[in-house]
C-alpha cells in the first residue's frame, strides 16, 4: 500500500485560474446545492462580486465518463457561504452536502502545526537536525549532512520517498485488498531506509538546496511528534487541534484497524483488473490518515492563519518559502507542483503550506490530498476573504477527476 501525493493528480483548486480557459461540464447527477450567510465581509471585500451560485452547482456536476463519483464543495467569499454536493453517478444514490470523505495528504498541515507548536513551547528546534532528535533513524553511511526539522516540513530534505527504488508495482486487484493494510510510521520509515531484497536509497540531493515534494519527510516528522510529546500522533492531532477547531466530524484512524468513513459519506471507487468498482471507503492507512467534512476542514484552514492555532513566529513559517544563499527561491526539482505564475520552477512551499497565484497577483495558501478513491483540497487567501473545500470520489484509475472539478470551481468560485 502507498499512500502519497507526490503525483499531481489532486491539482490546486486555484491552478485553472492561471490558464484561464473555461471547461465544459456534464449534465448534473442528482446535484444538490445549499448557500448561507456567512458573517460579515471581509474588510475591503463590500465592492467584490459575490458567488455565482449557478455557476458552481454546474461546476460540480459530474457524469458516467468524468471519472469521478461525486463531489462536495464549499466556497467562501466576502462573507458569502455556498455549499453543494453532487450524486454518487454508480449507485445513483444522493451524497450530502455534509458527506465524510478521505482527507490523504491534508493531515500534513496538520502534522506541521504540532510540530510549530512543540516549537513554540521549547520543545522543539527547527534548526536543529532529526539526527539529534532521532539518532539512528538515519543510516549515517547514507545520510552524511544533518537534516533540519523546518527542511522535513517544507519539502527541502533531500529524503528519499516513500518505499523508493521498490520495482513492485501492485495490480488493480491488490491495490484493493492493501487499502485495508494499516501502517505504522516506523514501519514505513524501517522499509523505505532499510529494505529487504534491494539496495537502501540515500539523499536525492543535499539538503537545503532544492525543493521537492516529498511525503516520506512527513512519516519522520509524524515519528517526531511522537518522539517528543510522548503521545500518539492521533492523541496529539485530537488535543491540539481537532478539539480546540470542535472540528467534531474529523476523525484520526484507528491504529491496526481497517475502518469505514462515517457516514454519510462521498463514495469512492477503485476498478478491479475486471472493471468491476469496488468502494473503498473501508481503510486502515497510517497514523496521520483522517476523515473529515468541507466544513471541519474550512475550520481548519481558518484555524491555521487567524491566529487560533499558532503564534505570529510560528504562524509567519507557514509562508517562508525557502531560499538558497542569493536570497532566491530555491529551485523546484520536478513539475509535479510550483508550476504556474510567475515563479514557475521554484519553491513554491512553506511549512505545510503551498501557495497558488492567481492571474490578479494575489496567493492562495493549502494543500491537496489523495487516498484510494478520493482527491481533496483545501484553499484560502491569506486573509481568509477567499476559501474553497472541495472532495471528489473516484472512478477510475486513469483518469484525473479532481483537475477537471477543481479547474471549474475555481473558475466558478473565484472570478473577478
């Protein structure tokens, strides 16, 4: 079982902005859509358009041969909420609007916070190396140069990936079946840096010089956490963070256990070498697996950049992209992300964080994820005026469903 978006499949909500071209949309299935006052606008934000309700219920919208399920979404503008589900097309059953789904990679801003808070508290240093925190877990045969803790949360390691230089590729059918595998982040670790039957991988490249999207660095900072805190990771995401957010529809995995998403729950799918679909919204996963809604995952990227999470130091870290000794972002190894706007090729993550430009020179600041059968976003401009969830179950293995959905809402959702 791998679980990882390095592969850009979950592109950034904001990413079809940057091209600026318009994508055709399926006739809805069973679509369902809700607005709601959200508060007062945002200062400044009383002369913007608002949301274009029509425009993202037609966003949604998914047919037989998109490639996906079914969608939830929730979009913030000014003030204005609007909120809207789409139907599971393969049952032809309704998906609410309040629907769980398979968070994947978003747990790794989470991972980011608690390690900025053991920061905060004196427990921890972001300068100093995971080899002092964690002797031994790197093979110093391999691994001659210290690697910071900040470089581990912004994608700067130079650590190998997940299971890297495994030649195994598993079909359709054991795909399935390893969905139900639960995986310890020392386990992880020990069979990425330690594998049996093939030669060990060392540094991609020398820390601190490049910037490439690496999940494996999260698995050694998940094992920090831990370390430090004397806590599981699920203990330490529950009192740090969901409790304090009442983000009450978020649940962490259930170590060693396989365990269904709450219902209701956005169906996912996973085609057998037969074409068979099979849901797979039964999981076991890793430490840092989660389901969660549009509307406790909202909480949470408020929760990170208003102040309710994080002091101003801390906070200030989830936007410092990184840069090499010119004072210029360091370069972006791959095209997996950082490839729109004007810094296309550079550094385009913070701690946890990525950013997204929008042709009007603004940011948007999140992250995707991706678990079997599901792809997910959340993004928000730094003043929280601008902020869109989205989820979107699976279908098929080749195509992408969540480009094509993320590009339309982000139209929908953001136009000027």
């Amino acid at each position: 079982m791998r679980r990882s978006s390095t592969l850009p499949l979950a592109l950034p909500v904001a990413l079809a902005l940057a091209s600026a071209m318009a994508f055709g949309v399926a006739a809805p299935a069973f679509a369902t859509t809700t607005g709601t006052g959200g508060g007062a606008p945002a200062p400044g934000a009383g002369a913007a358009p608002g949301l274009d309700r029509a425009a993202l219920r037609e966003a949604i919208a998914v047919g037989r041969d998109d490639g996906a399920t079914g969608v939830v979404a929730e979009v913030n503008k000014g003030g204005e909420t609007w909120r809207g589900a789409s139907g599971d097309v393969v049952s032809g059953r309704r998906v609410s609007r309040d629907a769980h789904f398979r968070i994947g990679s978003i747990s790794k801003p989470m991972e980011a916070v608690i390690l900025l808070q053991l920061a905060a508290e004196g427990r921890v240093d972001l300068d100093r190396s995971v080899q002092h925190y964690l002797p031994g877990l790197l093979p110093e045969s391999r691994f001659k140069e210290p690697v910071s803790v900040r470089q581990l949360l912004n994608h700067t390691s130079g650590l190998p990936h997940d299971f890297e230089g495994d030649p195994t590729v598993p079909s359709p059918d054991e795909e399935i079946e390893r969905r139900l595998d639960y995986l310890t982040f020392d386990e992880i670790i020990r069979r990425t840096l330690r594998p049996e039957g093939r030669q060990a991988p060392g540094p991609r490249f020398s820390p601190g010089t490049r910037q490439e999207y690496n999940s494996f660095g999260y698995r050694v900072a998940g094992k920090l956490i831990e370390e430090i805190s004397g806590h599981s990771y699920q203990y330490e995401v529950t009192h740090r963070i969901l409790e304090p957010l009442r983000m009450r529809q978020t649940k962490a995995t259930v170590p060693y256990r396989a365990t269904p998403v709450p219902r209701p729950y956005l169906p996912g799918y996973l085609p057998r070498s037969s074409g068979e679909l099979v849901d797979v919204n039964v999981q076991g996963g890793l430490p840092a697996s989660m389901t969660s809604t549009t509307g406790d995952l909202d909480r949470f990227i408020r929760g990170m950049l208003d102040g309710s999470l994080l002091r101003p130091a801390q906070a200030a870290e989830l936007f410092a992209i990184p840069k090499g000794i010119d004072g210029k972002p360091l370069p972006f190894v791959s095209d997996s992300h950082c490839n729109t706007g004007p810094g296309k090729g550079t550094a385009c993550f913070g701690v946890g964080l990525m950013s997204t430009p929008l042709p009007d020179g603004s940011v948007l600041w999140g992250k995707t994820g991706s678990d079997p059968g599901y792809r997910s976003g959340v993004f928000a401009s730094r003043d929280l005026h601008l902020r869109a969830v989205y989820a979107v179950g699976t279908s098929s293995a080749s195509v992408n469903p969540a480009a094509a959905v993320s590009q339309r809402l982000a139209l929908a959702a953001f136009a000027r």
